[in-house]
C-alpha cells in the first residue's frame, strides 16, 4: 500500500490531492452544533502535510445518512467552520458534491488551500450497489484532482464511490491515520493476550450482527449492550417493549447464542423509559420483565456488575457502541461504567467508534488510560474480523 510518505517524497507541490476524510461527527440536533470534533482533529495531520507540501487539498466527507439527495440538516457546513477554525485557515465549502461548483472552486485553489465538498451521500450514487452508477460518480470526483489520499479510516469498510472506485481512477495511497489504525489493529489480530474480550453496543444493529459470527470464534467473551441487545434478548424470549428490535434478525441471534454457548454475555438488567427524552421517567427493571409500554435505553447496574468482573479478568480488549443513549444524562451510567472497566484493563484496550470516543470524551474519562482510540467502529469491527475491507484493498492494487 503506497503510504503518503511516497507521495510527500515525490513531491505534490501544486497538485490537486482529493483527500477522502471520515468528518462524521455528532451534531446536536437542535443547534446543529458539533458536540464532538475527535474525527475532525484525527484529519489534522494528513492535511496539515499536505497544505505544508504545497498540495491543493480538496476534501471528500460524509455526515450521518441523508438519503442521496440533498438535506440541509446533513450539510458539512458546521465541518467546514470547524476544519477552517482548527487549520487557521477558511476552507470554503462547495455548494455540490462534484457538480460545477465544486468543479470551479477545486481550481480557484491556491497552493495551501483547502476546499471541502458537501456531504458526499447527497449523491445516490455515492452509495450504490450498481458499480456504474458509483462509476460514474468516481468518474466527476476524478476530474477534481491529480492524485487521491484516502485517510477515511471509519469508512475503509464501505464501498462507496468517493472510498473505493476513485480510487481506481486516480494515483493513491493511504494518509497517516489510516497508517496509524491498523498499525494498532494489526496487533489485536496477531495472537491476542487472553481472556480476549469484545463489547458491542450503539444502534448500527443490522450492520454489526453481520460481524458477530465471524467474530465469536475469535474472541473468549462477547459482551453486547447498546441497542444490539435487544434483538438477542427477543431471541431469547423475552419482551422488549419499545425497545430497538430487529425482528428480522431474532433467528439469526438465536443461532448465534446457541453455537456461541456462554462465550455471548448479554445484560440482565436495562434503564427502561417511556420516551427518548432526558425528563423521561425511568425505572431500572430485570430483562424478563421490560414493560411493554416501555423501552431499554440503558444497561442496568447489575449488568455494568457483570460486564465489568469480565472485563476485569480480561488482557485484551475491543470495545464498540455505547451500552445506551449517552447523550442523555439518565442513560450515561451503563456507558460510563464499561469505559471505566475498559480503562482499567490490564492489558491492551481500544475503543472504536465515532460515537464511542465521543462518549470517552463527555463522560470525562482520560484517553490516555486506553491504550488506543479508533476514529472507526464498523471498520475496525471488520478488520478483526478478517474481512477484506474495500477502500483498503483498491489502495494496494
Ligand atoms: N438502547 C439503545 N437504544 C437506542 N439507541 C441506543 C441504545 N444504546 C445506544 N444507542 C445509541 O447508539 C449510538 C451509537 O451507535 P453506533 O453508531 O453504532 O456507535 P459508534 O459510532 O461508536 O460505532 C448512540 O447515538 C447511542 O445513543
Ligand atoms: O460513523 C461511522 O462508523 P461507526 O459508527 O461504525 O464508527 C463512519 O463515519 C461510517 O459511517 P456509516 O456507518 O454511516 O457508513
């Protein structure tokens, strides 16, 4: 895989460098503002070199999952203010993803300058199954630029057009963060210390169901919290109320608990409320017993008890998704909990996940007591999976 060192050594002094970022930060849905900038500051050093080089950075970024047309309340433009606040420097955001406006400020750039496009999934075709449709998408993004770096770490498991197939169209290789993920990930895939042990939660349910089973004959524990519980517990036959619920996925998870034996922890007990609401009322109840009227929003305390006496025994560790809806005070104790059990481990720990890290950070905890925080929870996921992720294989084509 050519790294940007390679290309930093050969030189990209006035060339135009399409640099695909993961910029997918939470925003708050009231005043739209960023409540956690990790991912943007992960982005600083691959684009500070390359402005330092004399490249012409024009940026390629995604927020959240707006549905391939353009959606006010998916605009980067807070992304665009905050990348300008963090560089010193105005980047100026394109008012399209690869139409003539971005087409005319690419070549207004200055040697230095940065330019960010708007949210790449304001194109359908960004994210389609139909290799032209993405084709013809890479084929715009490519008249942009001279080279391509891709440093998206929590978007390398996607194949998407602005990831994969420009990819192929222009010289490339991977930026420093990209370098920096697996660096630390390869060491989990390499003879882990045991007890080897994996938390999942946050709300991406079908996506990361899918990993689990190629994930279990790897790991010696698996603890899931978060959303995911949810469809397990149904597995099991417990109600769950309002709860998150793939009933799609009810006989999938049954299989799972049956192959996985005692190796799939799940909790005992959640936070149940009746709205998503921070003045929500709420009561801790047993998994056997979710109201109907109710939903699980966070782990209980006996669960954060049991999750934690694993974690304490374990030697490495990987943890991704909140065990609930952090965002919200009266569902942070389940989160807080496992991060600090996570933080105490004994032996190698990372967190990954956009979200995951943004709770580390609100929550108060020190990241320096992890020995690693992935910008990628879904990528990461399926890099210990073993899975061939896309956007890292087109870079060693
Ligand atoms: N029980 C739950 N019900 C609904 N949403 C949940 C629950 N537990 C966690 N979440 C939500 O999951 C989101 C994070 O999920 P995800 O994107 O999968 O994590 P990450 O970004 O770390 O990979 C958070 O916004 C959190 O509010
Ligand atoms: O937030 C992300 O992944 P993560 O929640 O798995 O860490 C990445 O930006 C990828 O986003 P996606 O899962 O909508 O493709």
């Amino acid at each position: 895989m050519r790294s940007l060192d390679d290309l930093l050594a050969e030189g990209v002094s006035g060339r135009r460098v399409l640099l695909r970022a993961d910029l997918n930060v939470p925003l708050d849905k009231q005043t739209n503002q960023i409540t956690d900038d990790g991912r943007i500051r992960a982005s600083l050093p691959t684009v500070q070199a390359l402005r330092e080089a004399g490249a012409r950075v024009i940026v390629a970024a995604h927020l959240g999952r707006p549905k391939g047309t353009p959606d006010p309340q998916f605009s980067l433009a807070p992304v665009a203010a905050r990348l300008g606040e963090l560089l010193g420097t105005t980047v100026p955001l394109a008012a399209d993803v690869a139409g003539d406006d971005a087409r005319a400020k690419s070549a207004a750039l200055g040697d230095g300058d940065v330019l960010l496009l708007e949210n790449v999934r304001f194109e359908a075709a960004e994210t389609s199954k139909d290799d032209a449709e993405r084709g013809e998408l890479a084929d715009r993004f490519a008249v942009l630029a001279d080279l391509y770096v891709d440093d998206a770490f929590g978007a390398v498991h996607r194949k998407h057009a602005s990831v994969f197939d420009v990819a192929q169209r222009l010289p490339h290789a991977a930026g420093w963060l990209v370098a920096r993920e697996l660096e630390v990930l390869t060491r989990l895939t390499t003879d882990p210390e045991r007890p080897y042990v994996v938390v999942l939660g946050g709300s991406k349910v079908s996506d990361k169901l899918a990993v689990i089973e190629a994930l279990l004959p790897k790991v010696d524990r698996l603890l899931v919290g978060g959303g995911m519980c949810f469809t397990f517990l149904a597995a099991q036959g417990h109600g769950v109320g309002g709860s998150l619920l793939e009933a799609d996925q009810v006989e999938t998870c049954r299989r799972l608990l049956a192959a996985a034996g005692d190796r799939i922890v799940l909790p005992v007990d959640v936070v149940a409320a009746t709205a998503f609401s921070a003045d929500a009322e709420t009561s801790v109840v047993p998994v056997e017993q979710i109201p109907d009227g109710l939903m699980g929003l966070d782990v209980g305390p006996r669960t954060v008890e049991v999750f934690g006496a694993e974690l304490g025994a374990a030697h490495t560790v990987f943890w991704n998704g909140p065990m609930g809806v952090f965002e919200l005070a009266p569902f942070q104790a389940g989160t807080r909990g496992v991060a600090q059990a996570v933080a105490a481990v004994a032996g190698l720990s990372v967190v990954g996940g956009g979200d995951s890290a943004a709770a580390v950070r609100q929550l108060g905890l020190d990241e320096a007591s992890y020995g690693h925080i992935s910008t990628g929870g879904g990528a990461s996921l399926e890099y210990l999976e073993g899975r061939e992720l896309p956007g890292l294989a087109v870079l060693t084509d």
